[in-house]
C-alpha cells in the first residue's frame, strides 16, 4: 500500500508520522509545495514543535516515511491521497470573513486530475465545509479520462500539543463515503489502515456529508464550552463566585462532564474561529439566520474576553499603562506548541501597545520575529514591542505580569525573586488561572485571575 499526503502541516506531518510508525507495511510520503518545510521535515529540526514527534519521525522516517516536493510523482504512485492542506478563512469577495477558502482543496484536486494515470481513493483530511467532496468529484469526473476515484472524509480531530497523544489513542476514527458498493470498498480500505492501532469499534462510519459536517460542529461545540465558561468568569468576577468551583461544581453532573471547561484570556488556534465562521457562512448560505447568530455569539463572547482582560489589566494600573512595561508570559495559544495561529496574545498585546504600554513579551518556543510579525505585521517596527528570553527578565522593571500561555515552567517561578526586580504595586493577570493567587498575595502581589 502506497499513501500519499499533500500537505506537510501540523495535521499531515504527526498523522503520516504515526501512520508509517503503526503500519510498517505501508510506504508513506507526506509531499509539499513548500520546499523550506519539506527540509525541515528531512532535518533534525523539524517544522513544528509538538512532544513525541521528533521520536515518532526518527522511527519511520526513510524507512516508510518520506518528505518530498515532488507531488506529481508522488501522486501518480499513491493508491490512497489525504489532502491536508490548509482551508483558511477567505478574506476576499463573496464571504470574505467568514467562508472558507476552498483555492486549495481545488488546486490539489485538479493536480490530481492532471497526473494521476490510475484511480486512487482520495480522502479528505482537512477541515472543509460538508458538500466539499461534491466538489472534489465534479473537478475529477470532468478531467480524469474515465479513471476511478472515491473520495472519502476523514476529518482529524487531534489537539496541537497533545497530537501524538491523540493520534496513537484516538476517541474515535471518522470516516464518510458513499453508499455504492465502490464507495463502502473504499471506506473499508481506509478503515483497514487504521485498524493496524485503532480498536475496531472506535472506527465509525458515515455518509459523506455526516463525516464533513460533524468536524466543524464537534469544533463549534467545544469552542462553545469555553465561550460559556468564560461568559460565565465575568460574572463569577462580579458576585465573588470563583469559575473554577463552578466549572468543578458542573462539571461533575456526567451530562455536563469535566473537560474543556476551563476558563481564560479566550481561545486561539487556527481552527476554533475559522471552523464556527464556517459554520456561520454554512448556516446563513441555507437560510437559517438563527442557527448562524446562536454560533457566531460563541467568537463575539472570545473577542470580548480577550478585550475584557486587556482592559482589567490597564483598569487596574489606574486607568493608564502608558510608559509603563507590562511582561506579558506565553504568546502561543496554548501550552506544548510553537503555533500562534489566532492567538490571545495578539489580540492582547495590540491593545497594550494601542494604550501605549511597553510590551515585553517572553515565549519558550514562539521564535521573536513570529511574534513581531503577528502583533505588528511583517516588516514593521515598534521599539515598545520588546522580545525577551526568559519570563523574570520580561518582569524586570514590570509594574505588571501577564499570564497569557499556560506554561508549566511559570509555576515553578521564584515569585520572591520576581517581586523584587518589579515597581511596586506589583500585578500579576493571571489569565490561565495557572498560578496560586493566595501564595502571590502573601509575596505582596496584587494578584487576579479570570472569574475570581
Ligand atoms: P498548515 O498550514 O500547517 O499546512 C498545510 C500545508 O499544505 C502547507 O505546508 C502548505 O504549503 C500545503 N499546501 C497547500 N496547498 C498545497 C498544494 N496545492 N500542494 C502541496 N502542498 C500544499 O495547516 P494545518 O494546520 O496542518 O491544517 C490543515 C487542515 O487540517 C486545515 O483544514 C485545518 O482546519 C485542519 N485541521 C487542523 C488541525 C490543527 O491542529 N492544526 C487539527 C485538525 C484539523
Ligand atoms: C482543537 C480541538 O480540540 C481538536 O479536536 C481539533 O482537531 C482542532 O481544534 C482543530 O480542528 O484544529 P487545538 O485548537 O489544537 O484543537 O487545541 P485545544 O486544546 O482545543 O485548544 C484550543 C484553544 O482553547 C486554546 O487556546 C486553549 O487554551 C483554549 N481552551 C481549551 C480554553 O481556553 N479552555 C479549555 O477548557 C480548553
């Protein structure tokens, strides 16, 4: 068995890797149009940091697992191709904001059309809105001389940070395909892959749009337990209610269930936002205005949260940041990954700038200029943007901390030793509520977290 995967990103590197890793047999190439990271995956450096892969990688890699550029050849040899390439928000013409930008899926599927000499089961691993693989098979059928293909959804549902995690130990397996005989074969095909790591009944099966659609709801939920959560925080902030008894407090009821209720500056990533915009686009495409106002409420109620902590933070500074330094701890949207990809920490330090703080940030995996490129633009200065190596020379000389990444390090802080280097009264913001505020307060910090 020969797979191909067009897309060398955070979803197709760590799925092929596990792949190759799982299914020794099967010879796995990921190709991509972009040579930088196809070298990057062929080095000791590899494009994206998330725990266990480089170990995952060095298992398979030139063994049964292969990067290369060379997605004509790769394609012509496959007998399975995921598609993994991104499906940003469109940000032009009809739907611009909130659609998703299909030029991708399109281009991989006229690529395919062009090359391939023989029929493959192509599956659909990015996230795509349903009645994509109509598309996909309109582009095929016009252009592929009588060849067979069947297209397949498989959307992924791993979480960057835990990916690995995720993808040796799976909830569930989603696959959708046709109801022919052709289409449930190619279906069993795909499941069979799996089968090699995933218990048989963690395989389910759908119709093809079941499959497509059930990615951006499962999002669309998820995302709505946190926006719940944290519309929940600012009232827990108004009657002394602490949001993370109340989250304890629900989370027990096994209806409700624990996870995915933590409260904070709101959440990022490239998939939450763009997923529900989709969502939204999808709902108002079909007529259905309220369904589409009830999801959007879940980014209005993200936006307002990451406004709502900028705004407590110069608040509580007397009501002006200006000159004043503010370290700003973690700039990725969430612990374990170098990914920026709408996170908080954008939207935060936009608005401290705006207020004319001096914004001294410090992340253990975002590299500086990332960070100067998404606060600022690419090629724009700013000396009040400052990028520091470690989080006690970001506080030093700080009237205020920001905790805006849950990393584990900031919890093993000399807090002592910190609350000396900073002009006092000393703030802390924590808004992972990552840290013990009663601890910091005996130090002599003003310290606050979200919904506390
Ligand atoms: P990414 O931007 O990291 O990677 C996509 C890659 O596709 C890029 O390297 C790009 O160069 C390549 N590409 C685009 N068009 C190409 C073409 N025509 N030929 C060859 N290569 C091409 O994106 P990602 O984060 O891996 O996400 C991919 C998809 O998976 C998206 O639809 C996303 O919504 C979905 N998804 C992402 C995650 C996640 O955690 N990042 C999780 C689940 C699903
Ligand atoms: C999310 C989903 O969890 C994955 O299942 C899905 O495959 C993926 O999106 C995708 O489609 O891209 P990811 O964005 O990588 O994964 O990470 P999450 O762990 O879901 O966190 C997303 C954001 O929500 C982060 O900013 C995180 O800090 C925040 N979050 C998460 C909270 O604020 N509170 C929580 O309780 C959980």
């Amino acid at each position: 068995m020969n797979i191909c995967c067009i897309g060398a990103g955070y979803v197709g590197g760590p799925t092929m890797a596990v792949i190759a890793q799982k299914s020794p047999q099967t010879r796995v190439t990921v190709v991509d149009m972009n040579q930088a990271r196809i070298d990057a995956w062929n080095s000791g450096n590899l494009p994206i940091y998330e725990p266990g892969l480089a170990e995952v990688v060095a298992e398979s890699r030139g063994r049964n697992l292969f990067f290369s550029t060379d997605v004509a050849g790769e394609i012509n040899a496959a007998d399975i191709i995921f598609v993994a390439v991104n499906t940003p928000t469109k940000t032009y013409g009809v739907g611009a904001g909130s659609a998703a930008d299909l030029r991708f899926i399109e281009s991989v599927a006229r690529t395919i059309a062009e090359v391939a000499t023989s029929g493959k089961i192509i599956v659909e691993k990015s996230t795509i809105p349903v009645k994509t693989a109509e598309t996909i098979q309109k582009i095929l059928g016009a252009n592929t001389r009588g060849l067979e293909f069947q297209v397949l959804s498989n959307p992924e549902f791993l979480a960057e940070g835990t990916a690995i995690v995720d993808l040796h130990n799976p909830d569930r397996v989603l696959i959708g395909g046709q109801k022919t005989p052709a289409g449930q074969k190619a279906v069993q095909t795909l499941a069979d892959v799996y089968a090699d790591w995933v218990p048989r009944d963690r395989i389910i099966t759908t119709n093809l749009w079941s499959s497509e659609l059930s990615k951006l709801v499962a999002n669309a939920f998820l995302a709505q337990r946190i926006s719940s959560i944290n519309s929940i925080s600012a009232l827990c902030e108004a009657t002394d209610a602490d949001v993370d008894e109340v989250a304890r407090a629900i989370g027990y009821d096994s209806r409700i269930g624990p996870k995915f209720l933590k409260a904070s500056v709101g959440f990022g990533g490239s998939c939450f936002q763009k997923d529900i915009l989709n969502l939204v686009y999808l709902c108002q495409s079909y007529g259905l205005p309220e369904v589409a106002a009830y999801w959007q409420s879940v980014v209005g109620i993200n936006d307002w949260q990451k406004k709502r902590f900028a705004a407590q933070i110069v608040k509580a500074l007397f009501n002006t940041v200006s000159g004043k330094r503010i370290a700003i701890w973690g700039f990725a949207f969430k612990k374990d990954t170098n990914d920026t990809r709408e996170t908080a920490a954008i939207s935060i330090c936009r608005d401290l700038l705006e207020e004319r703080a001096e914004v001294v940030v410090y992340d253990p995996k975002v590299p500086a200029e990332q960070i100067r490129t998404d606060v600022l633009g690419k090629g724009v200065e700013n000396d009040r943007l400052i990028i520091v190596d470690s989080a006690e020379a970001a506080a030093v000389g700080a009237h205020a901390i920001a905790v805006v990444t849950e990393w584990d390090q900031f919890k093993a802080i000399d807090f002592e030793a910190v609350f000396a280097d900073m002009p006092k009264p000393a703030f802390i913001f924590d808004g992972r509520n990552l840290l013990d505020l009663e601890q910091l307060r005996k130090i002599g910090f003003n310290a606050t977290g979200i919904g506390k």
